[in-house]
C-alpha cells in the first residue's frame, strides 16, 4: 500500500466527487423520469454512497489489502444491484477500476478490472436489448485507460522514491565524508605538532635535563665543568624558547602577526570605516601592558563579531572601539549610534547563519573567567562591554620570558 501524498490526496478527492457526481445523477433521473423501480434506484444509489463512504473514513481499508478486499467486494455487490436496476450503472465502473488498482495487488487489480468491464458491457448490452461491439468500447476503453493511468502514476512514484532515497544517502554519504574530512584533518595536524613538538621542544628539553644532571654530577668537585654544563643548558632552554614563541606564532590569527592588540583593533576600525558607510573610531585608555594570546584573540575576535553585528544589522554612522587597560584586567568597550534592539528578545543562536554571536561572545570571554555585558534599546544604539582578567603570575612569567636572550645578554 502506498502512503498518501498530496497527489494521490488530491486524485482520492476528486475519486470522491467522481462517484458522487455519477450516482446523484442516477437517482434524480430514476425519480424524476418514467423509470421503473425508481424508489428501488434510488435506495441502491443511496446505499452504494453509503458504503462507498465507509472506506476513506476507515483506516484499515487503505492499510490492509485484505481490509480493501472486503471493501471493494461490498461495494462491487451493491453496484451489480444498482446495474440490473438500470443503465446508468455503467459509468460507475470508471471510478471502480481506480479503486481496484489502487487498493489492491498488481495481478488483483486487473483481474478485478477485467470482471467490471465484462460485468458492465454485460449489463448494459442485456439493458439494451442486444449485444453490439460499440456497446463494449466504453467500459473496455475505460478500463484500459484506468490502467495506463493507475500503473504509470505508480511506475513515476516508484521512480521518484528511488531518487527520494538516493538523495537522502547521498546526503548522508557527504555529511560523513565531510566529517572524515575534518576528522582526518584533526589528526593529522595533531600528528604534525606531536611530531613538531617531539623533533625540537622534546629533544631539547632532554638535552637540558641531561646537561642539568652531568652539571649536578661535577659538582663541587669540579664547579668550572658544571658552570660548563649550566651554560650550555640555557642556551639549549633559549633554543627552546623560540621554538615555543614559533608555535605561538603559527596559532595566532594573521590580524595579530606582526602587531599589537592595539594595533590590530585599530588597522580593524580603519579597515571597517573604508568598506562600510560607518566611521569607526578607535581609542586606547590606561598604561599599555602586554597579555596572553589568548586574552589577545578572545578581545580581536569580539571586536570582530560586535562592529560586523553593527555593519549588518544596526544601520549606524558611528561606532567607538575602546581598549582600556587596568590593574588586573584588560576592558573592550564597542559602542555604536545604530537602532538598538531589545537585548531580551535576541532570536535563538544559529551558527548556520554565519558569523559570531552574542552568545558565542559570552562563552568566549567566560572560558577566560571574563565577563560581557550588552546594553541596548531601541532607537538608543548599543554599547558591548568585555572584561577580562589578567593574572599577575602570567604577566611576570611573561616578561621574565621577553628578558630571556643569549647568555651574555643576560649577563650584560
């Protein structure tokens, strides 16, 4: 059995309006003419509408065969009734052939076609008083029509679910490969850092732990082979060190090559105010200090997504960018003289539209123990405010890691 679809939806109701339009006609004829047993036409007319009715509000007759079997074996008896009764019983045939193709199996269709056509051109030559082969072309031409009709519709829908299904796997088949993609990606840049970070940061700390340990051994025996040692030691940690400083390099977005913080939020604004119909000034605020790259990234990427949310969406002219640095933490404010919008009826997150939203910048600046805060009203603009902590520890470790140089750099 097939499910319904808005076609066969469709071609069901006008089946519906087919068998109403056949057997209204026939009642009204047999009460209103000189037809013999009109009462008896009329009542088979009214009973064959009424079991006729029973199928399309049963469920079961167009989920079981066997349901439909029972069905069309009433309604055919009721229709062999209303054809001795009289001639306009033929053209009920038509809708019954739809029927029987439809509900029943391939073989039982058409044998149930041909016992209509043969049970309507039998009728209808006895009603006629004789058997000519004119009276046969209607009900054969309709039966065979019904055919082509019924098992082409049904050869198109098969074809289309085929296709249906080939595109489901296929879509399935790219969403996995695009994953053994990304997965295969993954792992091989992972491989690529292990081998990386095994090739010269692992050696190198071997070596120093090595020269560490033969430096401990000439001591205090022998202090001019370990202060050898302890020498040789740094300048392999120095080694070291720029490699570190080269995979920080390689992880850092390209906006931050090179420059600043400041530097990449101010080339940010400047480049924002040549493409886009609003002028975005950048301003900077308390004593310059250097931070993390993660602090650095999560600051230029909220810049990012906050002046394209004013591009976009907030038809500004103006818009200030704010870097302000204070004991402790480090403040970017975004403010912009665009609409506004009511901050309590933001539309759900969607990373299919693109972009970084306000959520994803609130989980950017609360993966680094920071806070952001949003203000806006309609017609009033928006100001954006990102606070993030800066540890002491990591700033002093920090500038102990710029004082590193050679040797006698630090001895001088």
């Amino acid at each position: 059995m097939n499910s319904l679809t808005p076609t066969t939806r469709a071609l069901a109701r006008c089946l519906h309006l087919l068998v109403a339009g056949l057997l209204a006609p026939a009642a009204v004829r047999a009460l209103t003419g000189d037809t013999a047993h009109a009462g008896a036409v009329a009542g088979v007319c009214a009973a064959m509408a009424g079991v006729y009715a029973v199928g399309p509000l049963t469920p079961a007759v167009s989920a079981s065969r066997r349901a439909a079997a029972w069905w069309l074996a009433a309604l055919g008896s009721v229709w062999l009734l209303l054809l001795a009764l009289t001639p306009d019983g033929v053209w009920l045939a038509f809708p019954l052939y739809f029927l029987q193709l439809h509900l029943l199996s391939r073989r039982g269709g058409l044998l149930a076609v041909a016992g209509t056509a043969v049970a309507a051109i039998t009728a209808f030559a006895a009603h006629r008083g004789g058997f000519s082969p004119a009276l046969a072309v209607g009900p054969a031409l309709g039966a065979a029509v019904a055919v082509a009709v019924v098992w082409g519709y049904q050869a198109l829908y098969r074809e289309s679910e085929g296709r249906r299904r080939l595109i489901e796997e296929l879509t399935v088949t790219r969403a996995d490969l695009a994953a053994a993609q990304h997965t295969a990606g993954v792992l091989a840049e992972r491989e690529r850092l292990a081998r990386e970070i095994h090739d010269t940061l692992a050696q190198g700390l071997s070596s120093i732990q090595l020269l560490l340990r033969a430096a401990e051994r000439a001591l205090p025996g022998r202090p001019e082979a370990a202060a050898a040692h302890v020498v040789q030691a740094r300048q392999a940690a120095v080694g070291n060190l720029a490699e570190a400083r080269r995979f920080v390099a390689a992880l850092t977005p390209p906006a931050l090559e090179g420059t600043t913080l400041a530097g990449a939020l101010e080339r940010l604004c400047a480049t924002t105010s040549a493409q886009h119909p609003v002028a975005v000034r950048f301003h900077r605020t308390g004593p310059t200090r250097s931070l993390p790259t993660a602090v650095e990234v999560a600051l230029l990427r909220i810049a990012q997504s906050a002046l394209s949310n004013t591009v976009r969406h907030a038809r500004a002219t103006t818009g200030e960018v704010t870097l302000s640095h204070a004991d402790g933490g480090v403040r970017l404010d975004v403010v912009d003289d665009g609409t506004g919008f009511d901050p309590g009826r933001l539309p759900a997150p969607d990373p299919a539209a693109g972009g970084f939203g306000i959520a994803a910048m609130r989980a950017r600046a609360r993966s680094l123990g920071g806070t952001l805060v949003l203000e806006s009203s309609p017609g009033r603009g928006t100001a954006l405010s990102a606070r993030l902590p800066v540890d002491a520890p990591d700033q002093d470790a920090g500038a102990l890691d710029g004082n590193i140089g050679t040797p006698h750099e630090n001895e001088a």
